[in-house]
C-alpha cells in the first residue's frame, strides 16, 4: 500500500504548480482549476522512489513539483501500469501510458529531462474513473474497478 505526498494544480498550461492540500477528482475530466481537462491526461502521476533515482543520477535535489505533476506517490511503482486502476482515497484513474519528459524538464533544471528519460521514471498519466476529492495522505494502491472499499 502506498500514499498521496503531494498534490499540485496547474492553473494555466505553462503556469505555475500550487501545491494543495486536497483536491477534487472529476470523472471524465480532471482535476477541479486544473489547466489540463478531459481528453487523455486528464491526471499525471509521479513516483517519489523514482524521482528519488531522477536525483541521485542528477547529483542534486530537485523539487518534485518541477516535474509539473499533480500527484506524488510514495510506495506506488508505476512501471508497466498502463491499462492498471489506481485507487487513490475513494478514487479510481485507469492508466493510460507513460509521461515523457518535455523541453521544461531542462528549463527547470538542466540535464534533468534526460534523466527522466528512463522508463516509466517521469510518471504516468490516466483518466479519472471515479472521482471524487483525494487528500495528502490518502492511501493508493493498485484495484480492481469492482472493489468496493
């Protein structure tokens, strides 16, 4: 079992990443005052654990909020996961595929899109199923859409 350690909103594509408390999932759509909504990458996702390697082979800490995610997760290895439900709290995103790094990797930190070019190591992305508000904290694991918890 894993957990929520952040969460961020991008108010506007290319904006600046506010670090919240809570937020609300919306099926179908994304996250409440999030820029990105509906369509495919309705979440992105990001592992602490392979950031932590994305840092390491940097040889520097990087804020994780860089990486423009909106959820960090501790305990969640999101390799191989497309096609895989997340239940994050009461909430459920299906997996879609594998977030590459962008050009802002580098301007936020140079050399840092390349280290993020390992597999699966800048996050995943998916759409929200089941929506609802998740919290810092809130547990995360891998579920079948038919459990009930």
């Amino acid at each position: 079992m894993g957990e929520i350690v952040s969460i961020w909103i991008k108010r506007a594509h290319g904006g600046p990443m506010d670090r919240v408390g809570e937020a609300e999932m919306t099926a179908g759509r994304g996250l409440r005052g999030n820029a990105d909504q509906g369509g495919w990458r309705q979440v992105t996702i990001i592992d602490e654990g392979a950031w932590a390697e994305a840092q390491l082979e940097l040889g520097v800490e990087v804020d994780p909020s860089v990486r423009r995610a909106n959820i960090l997760l501790r305990g969640i290895d999101l390799e191989e996961s497309r096609g895989k439900t997340l239940r994050l709290g009461d909430c459920r995103i299906r997996i879609l595929g594998e977030t590459r790094p962008c050009h802002q990797m580098d301007h936020a930190y140079n050399g840092l899109r390349n280290v993020l070019r390992a597999p699966w190591r800048a996050g995943a992305f998916g759409e929200i199923v089941q929506g609802g508000t998740i919290r810092v904290g809130d547990d995360a694991e891998w579920s079948d859409m038919n459990d009930e918890r």
